[in-house]
C-alpha cells in the first residue's frame, strides 16, 4: 500500500511540474488525431495538409499563443466541427485545464459527448490513456463530464442556465453560437453566462467560437468577427500570383464566374490578371494561402471568415454550391439558407425594415390648422423614461388614416410627483381643430415596463378619464392588444401589447405612398412640416430579426440598432394601441367623428374660438377587466390571522 501511494504521489508531482507542451494544435493533431469512420468519411489520420486553412487557427489555440479569443464564421463543410474537437483533444492529452464545451441545447451537448468526443477519445491512444474509463466504478465520468488528469470536460447546452454554471474554467468551446438563445432562463445571455466561467484564468484563458451567421444585425458570430481583426484566407493566382480572398461574385476580389446553361463550367477569375481559373488549381491554392487580418486589433482577439468556396477537393465542388444556389434563387428562405451556409455571410432581409430617413423626411406637410381635418380622435402615448416622460399625441381619422399632431419630452425623473403634474396640464389642455373647435384627448396610454409602480398609482388616479397602462408582453404573433388586467397592487387597468405586431403595422404604413391632396388614404402617417431628423431616426430605428422561442417557434422580434433611441417608434405603437383599446365600434365610426369636427363652430369668424364646440358621442368605455378574487378568511379567528 506504502509504495501505491508513493507511485501516485511521484505521478502526481510529475503532472504538477510538467512544462506547457512546446508543440502546437496542429502539431498535436497530426501526431495523435484518428478519425472514426462512423463520424467522418475521411477515416484514419488526422492530416492539416488537407485543410491548411485551419492550420493558423488552432495554433492560436495553442498554450504559447499570445491569443486569447478565436471567432469563426464559417460556412458547411470546410472542416470547423473537426478544428473544435482537435482543440479538445489537445487539452485532454497536453494542455489540461478546467474545459467547458457549450452547445445550443443541452440534447445536443449530450450527442456530441457520445457520438463524437467518446469515439475520439477511444480510437486516439493518447486521449484514451489520459481519460479514465467511463465505466469503471468511481470514475466520475458521465455523458456531461469527461475527467482526465488535472482537468476535466464539462458539456453544457446554452439554453440551460443550471448546466452553464461550473466552477472557474480555463478554455471554452462554443459551438454555433448564432442558434444560442438571447436569455437564458431569465439570466441573461449565455454568451456572457458562460465567459465569465473564465475570469479566474485571463491570463491563460482560450476561447473558440465557431458558427455559421444567421441574419444581419442578429448574428452573434458575425458580431464577434467584426469586433475582431477580421482575416481573410488569401489565395494566390496560378497564373500571376497575385494573392486575394475568395469571394462569389465580388470583382474586386478573387471571385466565381458561371453560365447558369453549363454550371459544369464554373471557375475563379484573379482579380489581378482576370485569368480563368479553374477549381483543379484549388488545392495549390490552399497551400499556398496566407491569412491576412483587414482590421485593427490587440492581439488577443482574432477573428477568420471562411466560405465553402474553400472546401478542399472532393468535399463540396464549385459546380455543387452553384447548382445549389441555382436551386434556392428564387426563394428567398432557400436563398437565406444558402447565403448562411455556403457563403458563411448573414442575411440582409430589408422587407420588414421601415423606408429610408430620407423618405419620410422628404414627405413632411404644413397643416392647415394644430389638428387637420380627417381627424375623428385624439390620442396621446407616453414613454417613461429614467429622467423623462417622452410623449406624442396622434389624430387618427377614417380607415385609420393618423396625423402626428404634436411631439415632446417632460424632463425630469419620473419618481418625482412634478413630472406627473406637468402631465397633467398637458392632457388637460385643448388642440384647435380645421373647424375651429377645440378638441380633448380621447384616451391617453402610458408605458409601465419602466418606474411601473408610479405608472400604475397615476393611471388608477385618472383611471375615469381613460388614462391606461401598457406594457410589452412575450407573446408573439398575436394582436397588438390583449385583454386587461388589474393584477398590479393598485388596480390599475393594464394592457399588455404585442408590441412585434404593432411594429409591423406601423412600418407597413410608413410605406404607403402619399395620397392625393384631400383624396382618402387609408393607414397613411401624416408627418408634419416641423418634424426633424432625431424622431425620423427614432422611428426607424429597428429591424425585425427571427427568433426560436420554446413552445412558440420562430417569431419575429424587432431589436434596435446599435447607437439608436426609439422611443418614437414606441409612442407610436402605444398610441395605436390606444385607438384599438377604445373598441372596434369606435375605429369604424371614425369617419363620422371626423365629419363632425369638421362643421365650423357657430358664431366663430376664424379658427379657434373661445369656447370648445360640444365634442360628438363620447367613446364606449372598454370592457372591465375581471374583479379580482377576494381572499378567502382564515379559520382561527382574528388573533390568529394577525398572527400571520
């Protein structure tokens, strides 16, 4: 027993003193890498030379390497699945650490533990000898944990908040990171749930992160690369020599010309000489190629964009992707597909994106009075903000057509019984109507995801003159507005909106081409001739990107560009939503209320007279939301209630 301890004493002085391995990922891999035929068609050795691409990529995975941060965008097949799992195995046999492997779901870091990293481990004797047996009782090996010496393998989905929690780690894997979720389990994003594992090691750390991109604005490992020193994969021209990266149909660059008539024909043409270069030259090409940075960094974070034009001979041919893009063309999802994959770009869909600044800008009208005539409601939205209320008022007429009539800010912070008071006189106050008459708001509705409690006190003040609360809810593909509720300590009536739908409608309406002087134009957004630039870039300062919600599918979210407000944007959907609150039978009765107003108040020689013309039937009051259930008393009498 004496000598057991003292032989695992002295092995375990041996590990502890080991120097960092002088050799580097690729090194490694072509040392000690065997692939499986059951997960690759190109069983046996591992050999770089094939991809010599990712040869400066996993040396930056080396413990040597200043680097710190590796991203990836990538399209299909260029090797990036095997490039991760070459970086586990050096750490297991050379390098060992702490390790965390995370995958978009936990069921897919579960696969890959037993259908790629177990047969890699047993078909590579140096992995083999360092990975104690699964099976052997007290191994503490599981389909979730791979233990080596001094380290271990921890596998973890990224929409499992409990899985990303671990003790510090040194090296992290992140595979296809653009199917990640934005929110994990309410915690956050797993991105950042997950690097801050590595804290404990900055100075050691590796991170590698490896996607294929999704849609522009939206991809996370785009916005890792353009964070980063951005490499391209330089070629040379068999034929001059000069070097350029390869792209589709970019001319500036090296790039793929085709006849759709013979795809069989399809070939590179230099951008140096413009010499016709055909794909039996790809790969002297790849051997030849360099990576070369397009942007500036530190040093410690880099970043490598690689299509599937460079997938080695015999994986994916130049004739197959054109047949394929030939195939997805004239269908923008196939297309989509194709970009993300082949390309390794995002996707630029601008077919829900509003219209250009400039456009909106370029449309701005001078009324003929403070509320033109068309108008049949007025509706005020307000935004709370931390040291603001933003507000606006809209005039809403037949068919929904909407007049901007009026736009503001009440500085000031909003747990400030002042700020409420300002609001007060500005709803109270009167807009001068075509006609003369003077108009009230017919409904006001106020965001409450923000400073909610002094939202809600105020709206149950002023509940009698249709003051309402709103907020976002996590729905989607609904109605922009549900039934209400009271379920807030004040009994205010509460809205939640769909705030996705109302979007849509208001940069569906933002496109509608501007009507004919006094001709009807349903949806259409008047602008007034005062409107400036910051609300235009508030109002348009979102796009929709899809988004994979657990048991509601791919939806459509809007997020805000980088750099943008958008609290115009949000008053504007406030503000529908509070036309839609006052029902159904009031929206169609619009044109009559409009038809109203429009009668010139007796007795008044020019717009705006002193007194406020009779306003026509007042709005039906929206439905009540349900009482709230009493709470049943307790048995045992009142000491034992005030007990509890």
């Amino acid at each position: 027993m004496v000598d057991l301890a003292e032989q695992a004493l002295g092995r375990g002085l041996t590990e502890g003193w080991r120097p960092d391995p002088v050799f580097t990922v690729s090194e490694w891999a072509d040392e000690n890498r065997v692939l499986v035929a059951e997960t690759t068609r190109l069983h046996g050795r591992w050999r770089t030379e094939r991809t010599p691409y990712l040869r400066e990529i996993m040396d930056c995975l080396s413990v040597y390497s200043p680097v710190r941060h590796v991203a990836l965008m990538k399209g299909s097949q260029i090797g990036g699945t095997e490039l991760g799992l070459n970086f586990l195995g050096y750490i297991i046999h050379a390098a060992p650490n702490p390790t965390m492997a995370v995958y978009p779901r936990v069921e897919d870091a579960e696969d890959v533990s037993k259908s790629r990293v177990a047969p890699m481990i047993e078909a590579t004797p140096a992995l083999a000898e360092r990975v104690r047996e699964r099976v052997s009782r007290g191994s503490g090996n599981t389909i979730s944990l791979v233990r080596f010496r001094a380290g271990f393998l921890k596998f973890s989905g990224a929409n499992s908040a409990a899985s990303l929690k671990s003790k510090p780690i040194c090296n992290l894997f992140r595979d296809e990171i653009d199917e990640y979720p934005d929110d994990v389990d309410g915690q956050g994003d797993p991105l950042a749930l997950s690097e801050v594992r590595t804290n404990t090691y900055e100075r050691k750390k590796k991170i590698l992160d490896v996607s294929t991109p999704t849609v522009e604005g939206a991809s996370k490992i785009e916005t890792l690369y353009k964070a980063s020193d951005r490499r391209r994969y330089y070629i040379p021209c068999p034929e001059c020599g000069h070097m350029d990266f390869l792209t589709w149909r970019d001319v500036a660059h090296h790039h793929i010309e085709f006849d759709e008539a013979t795809p069989e024909l399809v070939h590179m043409v230099c951008s140096g000489c413009g010499a016709a270069i055909e794909e039996r030259h790809k790969p002297d090409m790849l051997a030849r190629g360099e990576w070369r940075a397009t942007a500036e960094s530190d040093g410690r974070v880099r970043g490598y964009h690689l299509s599937a034009l460079y997938s080695p001979l015999g994986w994916l041919s130049w004739e197959e992707i054109l047949r394929r893009f030939l195939q997805a063309k004239k269908d923008p999802s196939l297309l989509k597909t194709w970009v993300n994959t082949v390309l390794g770009e995002s996707w630029k869909d601008d077919r829900g994106a509003p219209p250009k600044e400039e456009v909106i800008l370029g449309r701005a009208e001078e009324y003929a009075a403070e509320v033109p005539a068309g108008v049949g409601a007025l509706v005020m939205s307000v935004d709370v903000q931390a040291d603001r209320l933003e507000w606006i008022v809209k005039g809403y007429g037949a068919d929904e057509e909407s007049w901007l009539i009026a736009r503001s800010a009440i500085p000031g912070d909003p747990q400030k019984a002042e700020v409420w008071e300002e609001l007060d006189r500005v709803r109270r106050q009167t807009w001068r109507h075509e006609s003369g008459q003077k108009l009230r708001l017919d409904i006001v509705t106020i965001d409450s995801n923000y400073k909610s409690d002094h939202v809600y006190r105020y709206c149950r003040m002023h509940s009698d003159q249709r003051v309402y609360a709103v907020r976002g809810g996590s729905v989607y593909g609904v109605p922009l507005v549900g039934r209400p509720t009271a379920k807030n300590p004040y009994g205010a009536r509460l809205y939640t909106l769909c705030t996705s739908s109302g979007k849509d409608t208001v940069y569906a309406r933002l496109k509608i081409s501007p009507p004919q002087p006094g001709a009807p134009a349903p949806g259409y957004m008047h602008m007034p001739a005062w409107i400036d630039r910051d609300y235009v870039e508030q109002l348009t300062a979102e796009r929709p990107f899809p988004k994979w919600i657990p048991r509601q599918g791919s939806v459509i979210e809007y997020r805000k560009l980088e750099g943008r407000r958008n609290e115009a944007l949000d008053c504007e959907v406030y503000a529908l939503a509070g036309l839609y609150i006052l029902g159904l039978g009031f929206v169609r009765g619009l044109k009559e209320r409009a038809r109203r107003y429009a009668q010139p108040v007796l007795g008044l020689d020019a717009p705006g007279g002193a007194a406020a013309a009779p306003a026509p039937e007042p709005a039906p009051e929206p439905p009540a939301p349900a009482p709230r259930a009493s709470r049943r008393p307790q048995r045992g009498g009142w000491v034992k209630g005030w007990r509890r």
